[in-house]
C-alpha cells in the first residue's frame, strides 16, 4: 500500500504533512490513538479529519513518532465491500464491485455496484447519483477503476469527468486490460490514488475471480450432508432425506448462482438428481457427469430435462458411443484420455474454466469428493450435519479416494465457522 505518510512528532501535539501543519485534537493522548488505531487531527482550515495509525515508532514510547495514513476511509470502504457482495451471482465471471462517492467534506453522495454482467460498472452507478457534488470529493471503490474499453467505456472516464481528487481502492485489478494501468492513468491525471485499504477483505471477496484468472481454474465448492456418525447414505443406499428444509434452502441457494454442479455416475444411479435450483438463482448451473465406463441410465432425470437445462457429460475416450443417446437427447459427450487415476479433475477444470464458469458446486458421492481432495482441487466447503444416526459399517462415508497418510497431511479449513440451520448444523470453512 502507497502510504501518505505523516510524521507526528514528540508527544504528538502538531505535526507537518505534504498537505500542510496538522494540529492534533486537544484532548486526546496518543497511546489512546494506538489504542483505538485511529487519530482525529484538524488541518490549517479548521476541519476535522481521521486518520488511521498504521505504525508506531516506538510502541514503549508511545507519542514518540507516529506514522499514520491519511484520512481514514475504512468505514466508507467497508460499505462498498456491503454493495459490491450484492452482485454475487449476477455478475460472474466479472467481479462483484462496490463504490461509493464522497464530497469534499467526506460525506457520502453516492453509491453503487456492478448489479449484472454486461451492465454498467459500480462507479458509473455512484457518479450518476453523485453529480456534481463528486467534485473534489473522493471515491472509495472496492476494485481498481478500469481503463479499457470492454461492454461499457472504461470507468477511469467517469472518474476524471467527475472531478473527484482521491481515488481509494482496496486491490489492483488483475485482469490484463487493466493490470495497475487504471491507477496508473489516474496518477499521471494529477489524482491522488491509494490502493490496499481493506484489501485481504477484497481479496476474499473476489476470490473465484482471481483464482479464474490466475489459474484457469474455477473456484471448487464441495456440498455434502451427512448423519451425526458421517454417513451419507444407509446400508443400503438410500440417503433420502439426511438435512433439514433450512439446508437444502441454503443448498438451493447456492446451486443458483454457481454456473455448474458436478457429480459422478454413482450419483445419477442412485439418486437420480434433478440438480436444479429451486427456486431459480440468478444463474443457471450446468449440470456435469464425470462417468469414466460412461454407463449411464437410459431413463433419468437429467437427461430428460437435457434440453432445458445444459447437460454435459466427461468420459474416458472410447466410451463415447455408449452415450449416444445422451448425445442425441441433447448432452454434450466430451471424451478425455485416462490414466490409472481415472478421469483427470484439473482436466476437467481446465475446460470449465475455458468457458469462463467461476464457480463449481461438487456434490457428490463419496468417489467424486476424494478425488476432488486428491487431487487439492476443492476451495470452500458446506457440510450440514443432521442429529441422526444411522451406522452401519457398509453405510458410505462423505469423501473416498486414497486419502493421506499421516494426519498432519491432512487438509485444514480456515475461516471455518458452524451455524444452527434448523435442526441440522452448517459447517463452512475454505482450503488454507
Ligand atoms: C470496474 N468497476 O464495477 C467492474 C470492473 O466486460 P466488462 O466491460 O463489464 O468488463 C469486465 C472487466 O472490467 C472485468 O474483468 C474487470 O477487470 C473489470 N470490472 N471494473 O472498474 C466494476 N465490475
Ligand atoms: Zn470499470
């Protein structure tokens, strides 16, 4: 982060900023500043500005050099992170983006975010609502302005016609169209431009967006939900129903706004999924078989809704023809050369995320789960446990494939966190 770096000297009364002589608020003792991470401090025309502590000098001292960025735009940033989380699932493979516009004395004029792809991007938004009080105001915007033209003109435009002076963005845009080039042009236009404010938040946030570009690859969420002694099935296979009408909602939820679900052949014979959101999401998920004999059923679900909803199925080269009535019913058949291993996951991947799908929801069974692991290719979880048990040693636990060796190989979660819904308990966390 390019920091504006003030320098508060001795017991920090007064200190000197490119911008001019800054007078600290009377009152306020600065190991209260460190404590809080913030400071209040008035400039030569008697307005109240805040600023955050990033750096103490001397931490056993303190009071003894302070170095602070200026001002602080946390909240504001904060917000547009709010906003731009509204987009999700409506604006993929773009990225979610919140903006928010500041007049000169630091209240906020307007607001928006990137509401759907291919529609205008989230400063255009707040700039409209803004007009003319954007000037010499400041934008707080969650993702680094563009400067291409790509559906709609570049936003770097918008900002230099809206007279805005500072421009705060959390990240640098990694798309190569942009690339740094946005705050570059601003810079070079004489605005002051701060990146990295809230930027592990932004980064979180857009994380499939920049997994796609970064990798290829679609971001990899596994679903599954199990009995309280982890079975996904009985004995004899059934597993309908193990969670509660509150998780298949959030289950629905979330099938809504990836672009594809993705089981193995074990799951259309048993389960005969339907693998729809219901009610629909913003996105329509393709639905994907991973089937290496490529023996499917001929009557199912899936391929009768084929024609409505894309249905593509992966098996190994040579078992094509045996799909030819899934073909002729409306599937894509796409064969993929096989090792041992059977079928490659990141091959699959690869071609997904060559169509541009950001998310993929993986659910299911227990074989497709251990070699999504195997392979290191899941990214978030959803596990919903339901208070029931049903044994058995032959009843089918969540995750196949080989697994690993020693605990301390095993895959740890962050951010994990477990929520009551309804009867059952949500378990979310994502790969470290
Ligand atoms: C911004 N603000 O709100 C968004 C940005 O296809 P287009 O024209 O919508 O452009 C998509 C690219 O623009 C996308 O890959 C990303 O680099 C940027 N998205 N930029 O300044 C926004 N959504
Ligand atoms: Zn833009």
């Amino acid at each position: 982060m390019r920091l504006k770096t003030l320098v508060v000297a001795a017991a920090g009364r007064s200190f000197f900023a490119p911008g001019g002589a800054f007078v600290l608020r009377p009152g306020r003792k600065p190991w209260a500043f460190l404590l809080q991470g913030r400071c209040h401090a008035q400039n030569p025309f008697n307005r109240l500005t805040t600023h955050r502590v990033v750096r103490t000098e001397s931490e056993t001292f303190p009071g003894s050099e302070w170095i602070v960025d200026a001002p602080d735009y946390e909240p504001q940033m904060r917000h547009a992170l709010s906003l731009a989380a509204r987009g999700r699932g409506w604006v993929e493979p773009n990225p979610m983006v919140g903006a928010v516009v500041l007049d000169p004395d630091g209240q906020a004029v307007g607001e928006g975010w990137h509401q759907k792809f291919g529609e205008p991007h989230a400063e255009v938004h707040a700039f409209v609502q803004a007009g003319e009080r954007a000037k010499g105001g400041t934008l707080v915007v969650t993702l680094e302005p563009c400067c291409h033209w790509g559906k709609t003109p570049p936003c770097t435009d918008a900002v230099l016609r809206s007279g805005v002076r500072r421009v705060v963005t959390a990240m640098a845009d990694p798309f190569p169209r942009v690339a740094g080039g946005g705050v570059q042009l601003l810079r070079t236009a004489g605005l002051e431009v701060d990146v990295g404010l809230c930027e592990p938040e932004a980064r979180q946030l857009n994380a499939a967006y920049l997994k796609l570009l970064r990798t290829g690859r679609p971001w990899v969420h596994l679903k599954w939900a199990m009995t309280l002694d982890g079975k996904l099935a009985t004995r004899t296979g059934d597993s309908k129903w193990i969670s509660g009408e509150v998780s298949r909602r959030t289950v629905h939820d979330l099938r809504g706004r990836v672009d594809a679900i993705l089981v193995g052949r074990g799951t259309v014979v048993t389960d005969d999924p339907l693998l729809t959101a219901r009610p629909p999401g913003p996105r329509i998920p393709a639905r994907v078989v991973l089937t290496r004999s490529g023996e499917l059923p001929d009557r199912c679900q899936l391929r009768a809704t084929a024609r409505e909803f894309p249905v593509i199925v992966w098996t190994a080269a040579g078992n094509e023809p045996k799909l030819a009535g899934w073909a002729a019913d409306g599937c894509e058949v796409i064969p993929l050369p096989t090792g041992d291993a059977g079928l490659s996951v990141d091959a699959v991947l690869a071609e997904l995320g060559r169509r541009r799908m950001t998310h993929v929801l993986v659910e299911g069974g227990a074989a497709i789960h251990g070699a999504f692991l195997d392979a290191r290719a899941a990214d978030e979880f959803h596990v919903f446990v339901a208070p029931k048990l049903s044994g058995g040693a032959a009843g089918l636990t969540p995750v196949g494939g080989n697994g690993v060796a020693r605990m301390s190989e095993s895959l740890p979660l962050a951010g994990f966190t477990a929520t009551p819904s309804g009867e059952d308990v949500y378990l979310h966390g994502y790969r470290v």
